[in-house]
C-alpha cells in the first residue's frame, strides 16, 4: 500500500519548504540575535512560501533538547559558543513535514553535530519497508557510538499523520526491543539525538513549558476561554500552537485569566521544554521521509 498521489505531492510541497526555510535558517543564525525573532522569521517564511507552521519554531539551546518556543515578549538571544537545534514543522492542508538542523558556535561541538547528521544519513541508507524499529534502533546507537559519542535513549522518531505530529509509531535511536515494523506508505519524523559520552544520555523534563495542543473539549465559565479554545480548534486543530499565536484573540487584560482556564479546564496539553538529565549540550538532526518497498524517499 502506497499513498494517493494528492496527498504525495501536499507532503513534498511541505517538504520543500520545510527544506528551504532550514537551510535559510543555517545560513543566517548567529550569536546574538533574539530567539523570538528566529522563530517569529521561521514561521513567516513559512507562511510566505505558502505553508503553515506545523508546530511553533523550536529554537533549543545546548542542555534543552527539544520543545523550546519564545513565549511573548521573549528577551532571550541566542548565547555566544552554544550549540542551537532548530527544528521546523509545516504543514499544506494537514500534510506535515518536520526538519530540524542545529547549528554549533564552539567547535567543540563539530561532532556532536557531525554525527547526528551522519546517523540521520545511516538511516536513510537503510529505511524501507519491511525494517523493525529494534534493527533500526541497534543500527543509529552503533553509527553514533561508534563516533564516540552518545545518543539520547529517550528521544524517538515518530509516524506522521494527517494534522498529527505522532501518530504513534515510535522510531527508537537506541537498541530497544520491539515487533513493530516500518511499512511501506508510512511517514515519519527520523531524528537521532547527541550528546557527550559523559553525559546521563536521556532526557527530563524542564520547568517551562510555552508549547500546547488542543486535548478535549470542555465546558468553560469565562466566555473568553470559551473564544480562544474556539480559535485554537479552527485554527489549529490537533497540532500544537503557542500563545504567541493567540494575540489579539480575546481583550489584552481578558487573555491572562482565559488562558488559564482553559489549562487548568485540561482542555490543553502542554509540552514541558526537554532538558538533558546531566546538563549536557545536545545536538540533533532530522528529516521527513517516506517508506516505499525497497527504500524511501527524503520529503525534506
Ligand atoms: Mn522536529
Ligand atoms: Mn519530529
């Protein structure tokens, strides 16, 4: 079973611009600059080549691994000799493609660096129909032990589908028992995670958190969080948005209090920022690919 050729070209068209808004990203981040405006300048471009963030721009600097987005009126810039993973998602009608690159300003970093992307190269090499996860995993945690470093254990991959980031096969990074095979037609989020060989090799999760998702539907008292959840749900559905999003939603002194609710209502999830367990920097690389019968095809 392949994939209608409609949805095929919704996902390459995601691709590509998920594609050209990382390595625009490459080319241009520096020291110094505020990461809202990194973030901000990611989902323009998306919007421009005529996309839709499939999630918030993620700009996670050295020990956080993942899930960093500016709240409003962030001040954070982007601190000398760090190493930054930016990790993008797009979306064209609910057909998500998600890339990340990281950028390392201290050349200590180089391998860490080097060697996501080359694990993330081993499993292009090797993904296709028919693969399981165990082989897959065993197959990342040797390319990158073998470059003397250590992967993240508890940061996988993900099946991708339709308005869903991950749709619930996990693509392991590390050597794990599983039945669970890779099929032909399925898309996922490939993304091995580095760290030093020092360091605890997993992930905890941090105090903040500035990225959520639509749960349920529940009944809400203040009418502007009956507003917003509305908005979220139209605007958003089942990806994961940020409270940059919402501005001028609902009345400036009415947002506080509605938003609130609606987290405190559990009619959201949200995603604590990933933090290394030992401090440790991270780096991470990743594609969109799509499984075929004998081999895949990088979307991004
Ligand atoms: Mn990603
Ligand atoms: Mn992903």
């Amino acid at each position: 079973m392949t994939i209608p050729e409609d949805i095929l070209q919704k996902h390459q068209r995601a691709g590509k611009i998920a594609a050209e808004v990382r390595e625009e990203v490459k080319r241009t981040l520096r020291e110094g600059i505020p990461i809202i405006d990194v973030c901000e300048q990611v989902e323009l471009m998306i919007r421009r080549k005529g996309g839709k963030p499939a999630f918030p721009c993620n700009v996670s600097v050295n020990e956080v691994a993942a899930h960093y987005t500016s709240p409003p009126g962030d001040k954070r810039r982007i601190p000398e000799k760090s190493l930054v993973k930016v990790d993008i998602g797009v979306h064209v009608d609910g057909y998500i493609a998600d890339t990340a690159v990281t950028v390392g300003f201290n050349s200590e970093y180089e391998n860490l660096v080097r060697t996501a992307e080359e694990a993330l190269e081993k499993a292009v090499e090797i993904f296709r129909h028919g693969l399981s996860m165990s082989r897959f995993g065993s197959m990342i945690q040797k390319t990158i032990k073998i470059r003397g470093v250590k992967p993240v254990s508890n940061l996988t991959g993900h099946k991708i589908g339709r308005y869903l980031i991950h749709a619930g096969k996990s693509l392991p990074n590390v050597s794990h028992f599983s039945t669970a095979r890779i099929i032909e037609g399925e898309i996922y989020g490939v993304e091995p995670f580095t760290t030093l060989p020092k360091a605890a090799g997993k992930v905890k999760n941090g105090s903040e958190a500035h990225i959520f998702r639509l749960l349920k539907h529940k009944s809400l008292k203040n009418p502007y969080a009956k507003q917003l959840l509305n908005y979220i749900r139209e605007n958003f559905r089942t990806l994961p948005f940020t409270e940059r999003w919402l501005h001028g939603c609902v009345p400036h002194d009415q947002h506080k209090d509605a938003f609130s609710e609606l987290l405190s209502s559990k009619s959201l999830v949200s995603y604590p920022v990933f933090i290394e367990a030992s401090g440790n920097p991270v780096a991470q690389a990743e594609h969109t690919i799509l499984a075929v019968k004998d081999g895949c095809i990088v979307l991004t």
